[in-house]
C-alpha cells in the first residue's frame, strides 16, 4: 500500500505556493502523500465514508480523509485497529489522515459526563458503558489509529454562552494543549499534532487563545466551536478576527464545516482545510448539491424527468443517471440512490475545491467566486 522507505524520508511541512487577497494555495505534505489546499475532507467517521469505496473517494480528488477518535475508540477500538495494522490498512486506504480528538462527540452525543482538569468521563451513547478521555489518552487513541494529523483534545462550547463560560472552556482547553503536545512527543516522526483555537463568537478571546496556542507551538492550527449554532456571518467575522494572527507558513483548518457557501467565503478569509459530513448525509436525505445549488431529489417534478443532474459534470452519477430515476430511488427508499447521491455531493465539493485551487493560482479568484455563486443564484433550470 506504502512506501515505508518515502514515510520515513518525509517530514510533516506547509508550503505555500499562491496567495490571492487572503486566500491561500499551496500544499500539506505528509509521509503518506501530498494535500493541496484549499482542501475539503470527506468524514469517515467509523472508518467509512458512507456510501463509498474508499478508490471512488480518492477518484473524486480527495487527498485526504477524516476519521473521528470517539467512534472508533469505541467500536472497534483503538488498540484493536493497531493490532490489525492501523487505520489506513483497516479501511484500504494508503492516503493521509486526519482524526480529531473525540472532544466534540463527547460533548454532543455522550450521555452522563463529567468535566473536570484531568479530562472527561462519559457514558457510550452505544452501550453506557463508562469511558474516560483525557489529553494523553486521546493522543495516544489517535497514534494507535495511525492518525497523519491529530487534533489537541479541546472543550467545545455551543453557541449562544455566556462570555465567562467560553473563556473557562478556552484556558481549560489551552492547558489541555500543553498537555496534548507533551504526549504527542512519543510519537513516530512525520506525524502532526494541530492546536484548536476557541473562544467562541468573542473577538478578544478568540485572539487570547490564539495567542496562547502559537506561544506553545504547533505545525498547524485548527479553528473551531464554529458552524455550532451560530450565524455564518458569526463564523466569518471570528476567521477576519483569527486568520491574521496564525502563522503564515502554517496551514489553517476550520473544523466541521460547511456548505459550499461556507467553504468559499472562508477560503477567502484565508483558511486551508475543511471537513464536513454536510455533502454525504445531505446525500442520504435526497438532497444533491450541484453548480446551480441544492436540488431535493424527493420532489415530484422529478418523477418523470429524463434529464441528469448536470450533464456537463464530470461525475458519472450526475451525468449518466436521470433524474425521474433517483427521485424514484428516493421515493422507493433504495440504497442506491443514497450512495448515487452521495457520489453526486462528494464529486461537487471536490469540483469546487479544485476549481477554488486553480483560481487562486491564476489570481482570479473573486472572479471564480462570483462567478460560482451567480449559478446557484440562477438555480436549478426546470424541465420544459
């Protein structure tokens, strides 16, 4: 699957290659492959993007995947996964990395849990049973998983909050930083471990924590507790805020987000690298994302329309399947028009990455901004 001899010889490194305003493109390079950015990530949160084989996913453009510590510390576990060879030879797929530090699930999905110095304790939404994650344990959950790129276990805090309560989530969090760096120090040369600015939709705190996070030091940043409940005029504001003040020879990762609307406008406040699970459970609900926006593949215009998704596209299921075809998959509730669905949405948002990628290069990219959102402005053409 590997060359174990070009791993060894490649150290984890941002290069920067065009710049156009505040957006940024250039390359993460990892032993186990090159990302270029602006980079959109699919989510395999179980060691799966859903609804794909791993060679569609990387045919599509990926260069690199998301995998969350919590679901795979809990099922199927994490010393399993490296006693059968990690998690790029789990799921077949040779390619980088990146696992976030099972935080946000915790806060999100797990049932009783307490938060405290050392960490958090919480019950599986699985089975109940009892688990605690600290920042060493997380770190050491993602180096079992083989994980390229870490994340620093954090505490998420939903928007709205008080201002006091995202500033104590903020400063327990860069001393989980402190903390995480020291445990990722055991760690096989060329992996990396990202720091994770918080501070909620305060201006001056988002700039305390990152400041605290660059004055520890790390080969990348992450940006998150955005895309929580807040509006995107919210999320853009805290990138003008935030962006400036990260290094500039080190990637930018705003984490779980977004729309292709959200990807754009913050590829132009400078971030680099995104995932969501937006395009592939957008897929499993009948929606499909294409160059003239959003289309809902369950309303009955469909039933009897001839026409594909975007004949024009580069995706055999937008191109070559018609639309009276995946409304009746829709409708009869087939797995098929899931994953073609899927595929549809995953195809766009690499389209779009690359298409963001080459503007960038060629100083034009308000121009492939406008021009994109003109289209989903116009929106979808009806049949005559």
């Amino acid at each position: 699957m590997n060359n174990p001899d070009t791993r060894q010889q490649t150290d984890f490194h941002y290069r920067l290659h065009a710049t156009d305003g505040a957006a940024r493109q250039g390359e993460v390079v990892t032993p186990r492959g090159v990302v270029r950015t602006p980079a959109f990530m699919p989510v395999g949160t179980a060691g799966t993007v859903k609804g794909m084989y791993p060679e569609q996913v990387r045919d599509l453009g990926a260069d690199i995947l998301l995998g969350n510590t919590y679901h795979l510390m809990l099922r199927p576990g994490a010393e399993r996964v490296a006693r059968l060879g990690g998690l790029h030879e789990l799921m077949r797929w040779p390619h980088p990395i990146l696992t976030d530090s099972g935080g946000f699930q915790v806060m999100s999905l797990a049932g009783l849990r307490k938060m405290s110095e050392k960490g958090v304790t919480f019950r599986s939404h699985i089975d109940g049973a009892y688990h605690e994650l600290t920042p060493e344990r997380s770190i050491e959950i993602q180096g079992l998983l083989g994980a390229d790129i870490q994340m620093q276990l954090d505490e998420c805090v939903r928007l709205p909050a008080s201002r006091d309560e995202i500033d104590r989530a903020l400063r327990l969090s860069l001393r989980w930083a402190e903390r995480s760096k020291k445990a990722f120090e055991a760690q096989p040369k060329g992996r990396a471990l990202f720091g994770i600015v918080q501070g909620g939709d305060d201006a001056e705190l988002r700039i305390v924590s990152a400041r605290g996070l660059i004055d520890i030091g790390f080969p990348g940043y992450s940006i998150g507790g955005l895309a929580v409940g807040e509006p995107q005029a919210v999320m853009l504001a805290m990138l003008e805020v935030v962006t400036p003040i990260l290094p500039v020879e080190k990637p930018r990762y705003l984490m779980g987000v977004g729309t292709p609307d959200d990807l754009i406008e913050s590829v132009a406040r400078g971030v680099d690298m995104f995932d969501c699970v937006m395009p592939t459970r957008a897929g499993r609900h009948a929606q499909a994302f294409t160059r003239f926006g959003k289309i809902n593949l369950k309303n009955a215009r469909h039933a009897e329309d001839a026409r594909p998704l975007d004949e024009a596209s580069d995706c055999p299921a937008a191109r070559d399947y018609s639309r009276a075809y995946l409304h009746h998959l829709v409708r009869c509730d087939e797995m098929l028009g899931s994953m073609l669905l899927t595929w549809v949405n995953l195809a766009y948002y690499q389209s779009l990455m690359a298409g963001i990628r080459a503007a960038i290069a060629e100083g034009r990219f308000e121009a492939f901004r406008a021009e994109v959102k003109e289209g989903w402005a116009r929106g979808d053409i009806p049949a005559r």
